[in-house]
C-alpha cells in the first residue's frame, strides 16, 4: 500500500491538471459558441420589423415580401400585404418547430437564387441591388426571403407528410377526429323531374358513345306524378321535423330512395361532405343548393332542395366512427388525409397569426412606394397553401 502512495507521489503534477484543463477549456468553447449564436440572434432579432418564436423578418426581406406579394394581382392593400407576411413568418415558425433544412433544400435554395442572379443581373450582386432598389431589397435580401419562403410552403408536408399521409398512422388521434367531425353525413335521393334515365333489361343505365349516362325526356304527365311524389315526401319531412302526426320514419325514406334511386354514384350508404373538402367542391358546382343545406343540417333532420332539374331529399345521419379508414366508404374520402392537412395546417396558422409581433419599425416602410417585383421573384412561387 506504501509503494503504490509513493508511485503516486512521484508522479508529475502537471498530469494532474490536464483532463480539468480540458474540461474547461471545452467548456469555455461552448459558452463561447453560445455567446456569439445568442449574439447573432439577439442582433437579428434588434433588427426584425417583424418576428415569432426566433423567425425574423428584417426590412429587407419584408419589402422583399411586400413587392412580390403586389406583384401577384388581386389585393394588395398595407392590410393583405401585412397579413400575408405573418403567415408566411408563422408557417416558418411551424415549419422549424418540426423539421430543419436539408443538405438537399440548401443546395436547391442556393442553385435557385444563383441562377437568378446570373440571368436577371449577369451574376452581379451589385447589379441586382441597383435594380432592385425600387424594390426595397438586396440580393442577400433575397436570399434570406426566399429561404423564408421555401420553410412557409413545405412547412405543411413537414408536418403532415405528402397529401397528409402521416395522418394516416394516427386514425385514434384528436387531430383527425376533430376535422372527421367537419363532416355532414348524409343520404340523399335525387329525384330527376324533367327526365329519368334509360335502363336495360336488368335495370342498369345505358351508356352512350361517350360512356355517359343516357336520359329520356318524361311526358308532361309523368312530370306531374313526380311532382306530386314530391310534394308527398315534402309532406311527411316537415312533419318529421315538426313533430307532426305523420312523420317520414327512416324506413319510408329508404323506400322512396330504392323507388327513384337517381343518385349519380347508388351510394346506399350516404355522402360524406366537408366545408373544406375538395370532393365536396366538386358537387358544389352542380348542386350548390344541395351541399348548402347537407353542411347546415342537424342529426335526424330531413330537408328538400332543388338544383335545376334535381329535386333533393336528404336526411341526416351521425358520424360513423372511424369510417374514413373503412373501406366501405374510401369513395366519400380519396381526398380525406390531404384535405385534414390543409384544414388543420390553415387552423394551425390562424392561431399564430395574430400572435406574430410586427414592430413599429416595419410601419416605417412605405409599403405603398414599393414598386412591384416583376424581375426578381423566387421559382417556388409567392403563394402559400392552405392561407
């Protein structure tokens, strides 16, 4: 036990020292690190004319924004240019909260914007900044906006995945189930009152050349029938609501459907329709009256709509849990997961909005002097889904 004290004794102090001197010396770089990426972000953030959550928008890259933004057409007041440049710094801001920039995404970003420089300013930067001083921004303006851009518009994929493919894998959560509850279910009879379609032997439809449905034109007398059939599902639909003595029973609606059965897709178990759907826009156009109605009804209720030659009789029914992942009803949502991406990337940007802080310096630029940028515009375009 001697021997080994005085092996240690003899050993060199300086050797000592050495692993505390590391220790402390790495230390010291990473609080050095920190001082000057705290300093960066303090200066940036001294800087910004607008800002959230460490995404910050200088004058530059806010003029940049501003004179894209008019260049585009339609509205281009102080007021829509300012909202659209909150939603772009809170779509960055969700964008950084789940991804980060890729090696890829750098090199596209830096390819983009040095072709443009070559091509609209013979690759000088100081021919860029001349002509884009009515415009209110440099090249490393430009620079710094279009990688701005380029985190707003992929931020929802991001999130999201491709067409909300990650929303697949979490059917139980409450992000689904709150846009699936979006939905009006419904079950409609679409009654033609001008004309019926052609049925075979089987009583299928025929097809003409083009593979569309063939129609026969109904008598006068057989126009009138149908009104009166009308008239007598219209009878028992305001006594179902009102309580009345006789009352259209879910069985009696069922029958009146397999009778007329006009519906364009047979769909015996209802349509699915959504304010934010893109399946829902699609019978907007032909039936504006029927969707109106479908996303303003109750549970249980029966309403009749007419669009042109179709009269509609509808009723509701509650949301099957779960249906959008059954493939009994893949019909009503081919579009669902890349529609709940855009309604709950739109609702997560609505929230965040008003939040984005936007300084009294951005008020100091003369929006409105800004000439408009033809010349200089990113190729990921200025447009922003789902805002």
């Amino acid at each position: 036990m001697a021997k080994v004290r005085k092996a240690a004794e003899k050993k060199p102090k300086g050797t000592r020292l050495i692993l505390p001197i590391i220790i402390c010396s790495v230390l010291a770089a990473v609080l050095l690190f920190g001082i000057v990426m705290g300093s960066i972000a303090l200066a940036r953030e001294l800087g910004a004319v607008v800002s959230y959550g460490g995404v910050t928008v200088d004058r530059g890259v806010a003029s940049y924004l501003a004179s894209t933004y008019k260049a585009q057409g339609g509205e281009a007041d102080g007021e829509a240019i300012e909202r659209y440049i909150r939603s772009v710094v809170a779509a960055a801001y969700l964008f950084d909260r789940n991804a980060s920039l890729s090696d890829t995404d750098r090199e596209w970003i830096k390819t983009n914007t040095a072709e443009i420089l070559d091509y609209k300013a013979g690759n000088s930067k100081a021919e860029f900044n001349k002509l884009a001083a009515d415009m209110g921004f440099s090249y490393d303006d430009f620079v710094r906006a279009t990688e701005l851009i380029y985190k707003a518009a992929v931020a929802k994929e991001a999130i999201y995945g491709v067409g909300g493919a990650r929303l697949a894998y979490s059917q139980n959560s409450s992000l689904v189930s709150k846009y699936y509850a979006k939905y009006s279910h419904v079950k409609i009879i679409f009654i033609r009152t001008e004309d019926r379609f052609l049925l075979d032997e089987d009583g299928n439809r025929v097809k003409d050349e083009d593979g569309n449905d063939k129609l026969v034109d109904l008598s006068d007398y057989e126009c009138e029938l149908v009104r009166e059939d009308i008239e007598e599902i219209r009878e028992l639909m305001e006594g179902a609501n009102t309580g009345g003595e006789v009352q259209m029973s879910l069985e009696t609606f069922n029958s009146y459907y397999k009778t007329y059965n006009d519906d364009p897709q047979n769909a015996d178990n209802g349509y699915y329709f959504a304010p934010a759907s893109a399946y829902t826009a699609e019978y907007m156009e032909e039936y504006p009256n029927l969707i109106a109605k479908a996303l303003s009804m109750s549970v249980g209720e029966y309403a009749l709509t007419e669009d042109g030659d179709t009269v509609c009789a509808i009723y509701k029914y509650g949301n099957v849990l779960h249906d959008y992942v059954s493939s009994s009803a893949s019909h009503f949502f081919t579009d669902f997961y890349s529609d709940a991406a855009d309604f709950l990337f739109a609702e997560a940007l609505d929230e965040l909005i008003a939040d984005v802080k936007v300084k009294d310096s951005y008020y100091a630029i003369d929006v409105a002097a800004l000439k408009k940028n033809n010349l200089f515009k990113t190729t990921i375009g200025i447009g922003l889904r789902g805002v």
